[in-house]
C-alpha cells in the first residue's frame, strides 16, 4: 500500500518522518512535488476511466477541492 501525506509544519514533518524511518516495516520514500509519475499500467487506468466517464460527471477543480475540504456532496 501507497500513501500520499501532505503536512503542512514542517517541523512536524520531520518528527513524523523520523518516526515512519524508525519502523521496519516501512519504507519512507521522499518525492519531489510534480515529481511523481506513474506507471503504463496505471496511465492505462486513467485512460479507461477517462474514455468512460460522461462530460457532465466531470466537477471543475476549484469547485471539487472545497467539497474535499468542506466534506459536502
């Protein structure tokens, strides 16, 4: 499993960081922002779903993003 964690202190960033190296089971693998990239397999994912979905179930970014933030449908 992959996880994606944004934290904005910084100094909080490093004391978590710390603690995630720390375990063995972990693997804590630092990426540049803009700097992921992704796999044929999952490119080919996207595509599927791209071709799949309809223009009007498409939602613009700025209206998206403060549903996540705000958690409303």
């Amino acid at each position: 499993m992959q996880l994606l964690v944004n934290i904005k202190d910084n100094t909080k960033a490093g004391i978590l960081l710390k603690f995630l190296k720390s375990l063995n089971y972990i693997n804590v693998e630092e990426v540049e922002q803009g700097k992921i990239s992704l796999t044929n397999k999952e490119k080919r994912i996207l595509d599927e779903r791209r071709v799949s979905m309809a223009e009007e179930d498409f939602i613009p970014w700025e209206k998206a993003k403060k549903q996540l933030k705000h958690k409303v449908k």
